[in-house]
C-alpha cells in the first residue's frame, strides 16, 4: 500500500485530497498543525466509514514538528511514497507592492516557500525508499509571471506583494529540484487546482474542492514516463493543462 503525506490536510482542498486518496487505496498521513483537531477530524471519518488514514502533527514552519513528523512516519511505516505539500496561508491584506510590511511578506514566505522547502529536504530520505517517489507541490495560479504580464488575463488585476511571490518561488524550486532528481524515479511538479470556492477566498472560487483535489491527484499519480518539473492548472484551457511559469 502507498503511502501519502499532505501537509495542511485538515480542511478543504487538502481534506478532499485525504479522503478521495484513500478511497483509491492509499493510505494518508494527515498533516495537522493542531493534533487534537486532526484526531477528530479522523473519528468523523471513521464514522462516515473511511479508514486508512491517521493525523499527524505537522507545523511547516517549526523545524522540530517537521523532524517529530518524519521520525514517526520512519518508524510507522519505513518509507513514504508521496509528498504533497498543501499547507499554505494567503497573508494578510491588502498586499500593496508599495506598502506591504516586510513582516507580513516574510510571513508568507516561511511558510508557503521556506516551510515547504524545510517538510521536503526533511522527507525526502523516506521517500528514497519509494519505487515511485512523487512530490507535489501545490501553487497557484497567481504564481505565474507569463499571465501577470498579460492584460487578457482573466486575473491580470490580482497582484499581490505577498501571497503570488511566495508561490512563484515555490515554482522556482520546483524546477531546481526536479532538475536535481531528474535521473532518478522522482516526479516533482507543481499544481495549482485552480479558482476554488474555500474558507481561503471567502468561497469566491468557481470551481469546487472536490474538482480541485481530482485535480491534483491526477497530476500527481503520473507514471514514469510522464515528465517532471511542470507546473499544472486546472484553470489552463489546453487539454495538457501546462501554464507556463
């Protein structure tokens, strides 16, 4: 049975990712930065009847909850063999580029950039143990540089000193590490689910959370002959569905 870590995992997009995962057969670690809450999220899905699944504590932005985690997954089970990497916080607004405190920017960063990096480097001697090693990094489409540089772009007035720039660098890691473990059976890319109705965007989104998590499971669950380093959106009309960075 695969194994499955989603950081971030205890509402929404990241919840939806859980359960439609286990429900293919995979069991989940889901990442909580709060235990008791992950525990009772998991004894409500006992009772609706979806087992396979257990909490973990998990704050991407504290390095010994990071290592607490990897150490019990090590000892749970051996290996990992998916990493998804969902937390992430929108930061506070609004994100003037003129006037946002570098407080606020910072907070972003650490954990939509640096914590991710952190959870990665952390996990990634379990995931060597995998025959199939997948990362996934999730995005936005917010992140990318060709779309805000076009007017005809449906979001080309959504610029932000913070929440997009933290994941353009996400990006930017995304191709680094992929480039990195490119001769070997990992798949690293980037996935953005698309304009989602969540608690994130006051449910201004037009697609649902469960599109979204279909979304990037499918793109996360490639085949090795599939190729690494991409950056996935639902919200891109070509049937490849690749945006550019």
């Amino acid at each position: 049975m695969k194994t499955v870590l989603i950081t971030g995992a205890t509402r929404s997009i990241g919840l939806e990712t859980a359960k439609q995962l286990v429900k293919k057969g995979l069991f989940v670690y889901l990442g909580s930065r709060n235990i008791e809450k992950g525990n009772i999220i998991i004894e409500e899905l006992k009772n609706d009847g979806i087992e396979g699944i257990k909490a973990i504590q998990l704050d991407v932005t504290d390095p010994a909850s990071i290592l607490a985690a990897r150490n019990f997954i090590e000892k749970d089970n051996g290996q990992l063999d998916i990493l998804i990497n969902n937390a992430g916080i929108s930061g506070k607004l609004p994100q003037n580029a003129s006037n946002t405190p570098i407080g606020d920017i910072r907070e972003a960063f650490e954990t939509n950039f640096f914590g991710t990096i952190n959870v990665t480097q952390t996990f990634l001697p379990l995931l060597r143990n995998s025959e199939s090693p997948r990362i996934t990094n999730v995005t936005s489409g917010l992140s990318s540089l060709t779309l805000h540089n076009d007017p005809n772009w449906i979001f080309y007035a959504f610029k932000g000193a913070s929440y997009g720039p933290s994941k353009t660098a996400l990006n930017a890691y995304t191709i680094a590490l992929a480039y990195e473990l490119k001769d070997t059976k990992f798949k690293v890319n980037a996935i953005d689910s698309g304009f989602t109705a969540t608690d994130f965007n006051q449910h201004r989104g037009h697609g649902t959370v469960e599109e979204a998590a279909k979304f990037i499971i499918e793109h996360t669950l490639l085949e090795d002959e599939h190729a690494t380093g991409q950056f996935y959106s639902k919200d891109i009309a070509e049937d490849n569905k690749v945006s550019p960075w």
